[in-house]
C-alpha cells in the first residue's frame, strides 16, 4: 500500500475488506480485533470460508479496501474458493 496510515484507515472504517498481498494474492475476510497483534506491524482477519484467523503483516499488503456491494451469490462462491484452498486463492480484481 502507499503508506501504513492509509491501510490503517480502511481497518478502522471498514469490518470487510478486500486485501490484495504483495505476492498478488487477493484475500477477502472479516477484520477481527485482536489486543495481542502488533498494532504498527500487523492486524487479524477471519478469511471467508474459513474456520480459523490469520495475522497480517502490513508490509504483504499491496492494497486494501472495503467490500461495500457484493450480492449473496458472489460472495458465498468466494467464501467456497477461500475454504477450499489451503492459501489464499488468487482472485480476479474487480
């Protein structure tokens, strides 16, 4: 992302979010707060379609926003795509 500040932003403003990771991945999930995460270095979300949560550090994002109209059916097929692979699928960008 350009800064920290903005992705900090989109976290604070936004309980979804679409995250694309430095390595090109996108990953769509539930901002979860989390008291024991870095605060300056990383943050918690619970992908969707999947049971447990993942720590993010904020140096593998490239970009993040917020998921604000989505229909039913797009995002139960993400949540089935994100629950059946074992990392993070690539998804085609909006």
């Amino acid at each position: 992302m350009n800064n920290d500040r903005d992705l900090k932003n989109v976290l604070t403003l936004s309980r979804e979010i679409r995250i694309r990771m430095i390595d090109a991945s996108v990953i769509y999930a539930t901002v979860v707060d989390d008291p024991h995460t870095e605060a300056d270095e990383s943050f918690r979300v619970k992908p969707w379609g999947r049971s447990e949560t993942m720590v993010i550090r904020f140096s593998d994002v490239s970009s993040a926003r917020p998921v604000s109209r989505m229909g039913w059916h797009a995002q139960r097929a993400i949540a089935a795509a994100q629950g059946a692979a074992r990392a993070a699928p690539v998804l085609p960008a909006d």
